[in-house]
C-alpha cells in the first residue's frame, strides 16, 4: 500500500546492509545528492535523454543540468517509487530493496532494483536512453582515497554489468561508525539494450550504463544494484562471508542474474507483505502508526548483517549507527526484538549467539551480560567503556535485556529449547537482577545519553521483568518450583517498587529518591504483553494518564530532565494504554514530527519534541521497536 501524502525526512533507495544503504535526503530526487545513511555522499545519478534533449531525475542539477519534474513520490514498505514528466515522457522510477524479514536467504542477497517505465504524454513515439551512473564513492570511505578499477562483467540471461572497486583492497581494514565500506565491488547491472563504459563524474571515477528504450514498444528497464564485500565480519578471530556465501559456491555473479529472474516474483512477495503488515498495524494503531512501520523497515533490517557461524548458525550483527559503531549491542538488540517477534525468531537468536559467547568466555569475568562483542566489522570481544573496566559496565540494563530476549523468544515459539544450553548463564544473569536491581545503584542504562542516574525506577522494572522473564523460561524447562520462586520474587520487587515510585499525582518517578519527577516507564509492556500481571492494573492506569499531561507538540519527552524524546520507547509507552484510542494520540505527534523536521536523514530515533529536530541518531535498528503495538494485537506474547 503506497503512501502519498507522508513527506518522509529521507526516502530509502538502496538498502543492503550498514555499508550500503542509499538514501535521497531531499523532497525531490533530482533535487539533491544521493547519500549514504551516514550523509557522507554516495553520488548515483540519473539521466534520461529523450529524442536528444538530456534530463535528470536523479541526483542534484549542478553545473547546468536540466531536470526532469518531479509528479509525485511514494513509498511502501519495500520499494520507494517516483514519477517524472518532461520532453513529452512520463518516467517511472521504481526503487526496491527485497529485505524481507522473514525470508534469510532474499534479505541476505545483496542486490537492490531499480525498475524505470517510459511512456508518451503526448500520443508520439519517443526514443529514451536511460542512463545509470555510480560513482567511486559507494566502494570507497572517501572519494579520492585511492585509484579505482573498473571493468565490465559477463553474466549472460541477456544482462550487461559493470564492476567498480577501489585498487586498495584491505579488507576489513576500518572499524567505527560513520565508515563506509573501502574493500569489495559493486556491480552495477541493467537488461535489455544496455552498455557499459568508464566514466568521470562529479570528479569522481564512475562506472556507467545507458539502456535504450522507446515509449512504443520497448518501454522498461530493469537495473540492479549489488555488493559483494568478499569478506564480512571478524567473528572471534575468525574471518565470516555473508550468510548468502555460506555454501563456498554461489558468486555474486550467479546472486545477480538470480535477482534478475526472480524480480516479478520477489516484487509480488514485497507488495504482498506490505499490505498484509499495513492492514494489521492499521487495525492494531491506526494509519498514521501503519505508515511509520512503512518507513522503518528497510532501515531496521539496514542496519544488520547476516553472516553464518562456523557451525552454520545465524548471527545477525547489529551496527550501532550514529553513536558508536559497536556490534551487536544488547541494549540496541532489546529495543528491535518486536520487530522479528513477529516475523523471524531466528534472527533475535542471531543477535543473542555473539553475546552467549562472549559471556561464557574466559574473557569474560563478570556475573553480568556485557554490552556488545566489538565494533563493527570486528567482533573479538566488548569496547564498550574499555571493555572489561569493571566502572564502567551496564549490568541491570544488559542482564534484564538479555534475559526479556530468552523469555519473548521462548514465548513465540513456544518452547525454551534454544536458549536451555545457557541455562547457568541466564540464572546468573537473573540472580544479579535480584541483588542489584530491586534499587539499582549510580548504573550506566541504555538512556545513559540523558545523564547517569542512581535509583533508576524504570531501570528497576527492566530487573523486574528479566526476573520474570527466568520465571517462565523455568516453567518451559519443567522446574515449576524454580519458576514460582523468581515470580514471587519479581512480585514482591514490584509491590516495593509500587510503594517507593510513587508520586502523589497517580504517576511515578525517574528515581525512587526524586519526589515529582517522571519518565516513560516502557520495560513495563512486557508484564501486560506477558499476561503476568505482575503490577496492579490501577498502577500502570494511572501512569499512563499522566502521559496525556505531558505531550507536546511533537511527543512526550522521554524523562523531566530535557525536552527529547526516543522514538521505541515512546511506542512501548503508548502500548501500556487499554485500547487504540490513547495510542493514535500518542503517536500521532511523532508521526508528524517526521512529516515536517528540518532534519533530514534516515528515520532518527532521538529529537526535540519542542522543535522537531534531530538531536542525535539516525538509521538505527531500534526503530524495529516500533513494532511493539502490533506484537501486543498478536496475542503471542501471552501463553
């Protein structure tokens, strides 16, 4: 189902993985350069020369280009699509990326679409090149760094291709966050009547293909966009390939053509999806909520990779995007799990493996789950606070995480199986919970952006609800006596909680030892997506009202100390309310606060409910949180 009247802050065009991810920061796709989520410039262009006359729809009219206008632009949950008109053509720019979540094989595949339609406006026959250009920055962490090799690929099926990649190959050389990929290729490819040649553009060395169509008879192109990294992350030492590699025979040339011959199929599977999650999210928040999760797909599943284990199993590796570029984050993981919840289990499983490892490691010395195993692409072990710095470490906020992790999983699927061979790790986790986290100390937390905090009560329920997470992980394993032990104690945690958060208005604190303070209670969401009810309803009532006091025009700020606000955790707070009504109203001022910001980048999770402005983060994988709505209308949370 395409939007059309959501003007989003950045449109997705290409989105792969955390190195290739290609977006148009502007209203119009002609109307600036194409970008990596990064912002650093990731320049594609886009010429139609139509009877002779040279017009762009893509990329920014400089050095006296002339540009075709741009009608209209819409976006669905997998394809970004626009339409043109100029020299008496209408053109029809159809942007995919197929990372469907519940297909590991399709998402993994590196290679996105791009399907042009030419047809007259004016009754006569046009004759239209189409021509694609990629600069040498989309293989390169910066233009110039190093000379670039161009050349063209055989790949048969009537396809003509052209490979770029920079002569320097140091594969897995850069670690961090705003670093764009400097070792692989990307393979530019288009059908039909297609050429290639070496180009320079934009100062930059290119490579180019022109497709020659007609608006009589010859009206579409098919063009595809791929990457192959060769090499994709460092995994305790050991170099892993993308999880499409992991039989040792297919190459990317063989992904490619496949790609091509799968388009109509793969097309009709994204449309398909599309509508069925647009139709459930409508019902379970409105279409305001159903467009947000429109938008936040393809960066949600942007912002990963998928490689294989040596045993064969998945990891599916986090990039902390615009923070600090760790991999596999525990507190990013937890916020993105209702995402695959509902769609693909086996990837939360893929986030928990790396940090199951880590923590049953002899280089790990703590009683509590570290925060991530490295910095992406390099997973040897946490850099989070100097990694094993006892200081300096977020034990309530990771060992809750982790354990809600094991318990939802175990909930949508029904069994504990996986998660029974960390059985000792995970009671250990939880019994740290109940010696720190009924007042946890001056911690670290996942909102640490806002300040540390002792006596953090909404960190407090995060402990509450791992404990309770162990509680029903138990009751799968069959220790009945072991699982009514922890959800005793999780009860009693909550009755002391209750006594000591309270204000006199009906709303509860930011710290217990804060008296009129307030913040989103979100770790609560899962005792009523549970059916635990391990708080008394009247509580979370009247919490949740007080949020109707506090909303501004662009949300409710996240705690009483700023002005801001996080997107996922806005969502889950929404979630506590009893029925659809008070949600669209909590949602409905985030919805326009992407509608109007001046910040345009990928859907940023941290903004000013004041002004609207971005203050930090952008194309994150939290935003997979956002789901939480329709994961509660599923009802498979509860047993």
């Amino acid at each position: 189902m395409l939007q059309k009247p959501f003007r989003a802050p950045a449109y997705p065009l290409i989105t792969i993985d955390p190195y290739t991810s290609i977006w148009s920061m502007s209203d119009k796709l002609n109307g600036g350069q194409t970008k990596h989520w990064c912002a650093k410039p990731n320049i594609i262009t886009g010429m139609a020369e139509i009877d002779g006359e040279e017009l762009y729809f893509m990329g920014e009219l400089n050095n006296g280009k002339k540009g075709m206008e741009q009608i209209s632009v819409e976006f669905n949950s997998f394809s970004t699509i626009y339409i043109f008109n100029g020299a008496g053509v209408e053109l029809t720019a159809h942007f995919t990326s197929p990372v469907l979540p519940d297909d590991m094989e399709l998402y993994s595949r590196p290679v996105s679409y791009l399907k042009v339609d030419v047809k007259s406006l004016d009754g006569k026959k046009h004759d239209v090149n189409v021509v694609i250009t990629v600069t040498s920055q989309l293989c390169l962490n910066h233009g110039h760094q190093c000379p670039v090799l161009t050349s063209e690929v055989k790949l048969g099926d009537g396809l003509t291709s052209m490979r770029i990649g920079g002569q320097e190959q140091a594969i897995l050389g850069k670690v961090g966050d705003g670093i764009c990929i400097d070792w692989g290729h990307f393979y530019l490819t288009a059908d039909g009547d297609s050429s290639v040649k070496r180009v320079r553009a934009e100062d930059f060395h290119a490579a180019q293909i022109t497709t020659k169509l007609d608006t009589a008879s010859n009206n579409k192109a098919l063009v595809l966009f791929a990457y192959d990294d060769i090499e994709t992350l460092i995994y305790f030492g050991k170099h892993l390939q993308a999880w499409w590699k992991r039989d040792g025979k297919t190459t990317i040339e063989q992904a490619i053509t496949s790609a091509y011959n799968e388009y109509d199929e793969i097309l009709k599977r994204c449309n398909d999806f599309d509508e069925k999650m647009y139709d459930e999210a409508e019902k379970a928040g409105g279409s305001k909520y159903a467009e947000l999760l429109q938008l936040a797909i393809r960066q949600v599943m942007a912002a990963h990779k998928l490689v294989a284990d040596e045993d064969g199993q998945a990891l599916f590796i986090s990039k902390e995007c615009h923070s600090n570029g760790c991999a596999a984050t525990v507190d990013v993981s937890y916020p993105s799990i209702p995402m695959f919840l509902l769609y693909n289990t086996e990837l939360i499983k893929g986030m928990m493996r790396p940090i199951f490892k880590f923590a049953e490691s002899d280089a790990w010395p703590f009683d509590f789950a570290p925060h991530d195993v490295g910095t992406y692409p390099i997973l040897n072990g946490q850099v989070y606070s100097d990694g094993v710095d006892p200081n300096h470490q977020m034990p309530v906020e990771e060992c809750g995480n982790m354990l809600v992790m094991a318990g939802t999983v175990s909930r949508a699927e029904g069994n504990a199986d996986y998660v029974k061979a960390h059985r000792e790790t995970l009671k250990k986790w939880a019994d740290y919970l109940l010696g720190h986290g009924v007042d946890p100390e001056h911690q670290l937390c996942t909102d640490d952006f806002a300040g540390h905090l002792a006596h953090n009560c909404n960190l407090s329920l995060k402990a509450i609800m791992g404990i309770a997470s162990y509680s029903l992980l138990c009751e799968y394993w069959g220790d009945f006596a072991e699982a009514e032990k922890y959800m005793n104690n999780a009860k009693d945690m909550a009755k002391d909680w209750v006594k000591n958060a309270s204000n006199d208005d009906g709303s509860y604190r930011l710290a217990f030892d804060r008296p009129g303070t307030f913040s989103m209670k979100y770790n609560v969401v899962w005792d009523k997506l549970y059916g635990t009810k391990i708080f008394p309803h009247n509580v979370i009532q009247s919490e949740t009202e007080s949020y109707l006091w506090r909303l501004n025009a662009y949300g409710m700020p996240l705690d009483n100390r700023a002005d801001y606000t996080k997107t996922d955790w806005l969502v889950w707070a929404a979630t506590l309310f009893d029925g659809k009504e008070h949600f669209e109203k909590m949602i409905e001022p985030m919805h326009f606060m992407y509608k109007v910001t001046p910040s345009r980048v990928p859907m940023t999770d941290w903004y000013s409910v004041i002004t609207s402005m971005q203050i930090g983060f952008q194309h994150r994988t939290v935003q997979g949180g956002l789901w939480i709505k329709m994961l509660e209308q599923s009802g498979i949370m509860k047993k």
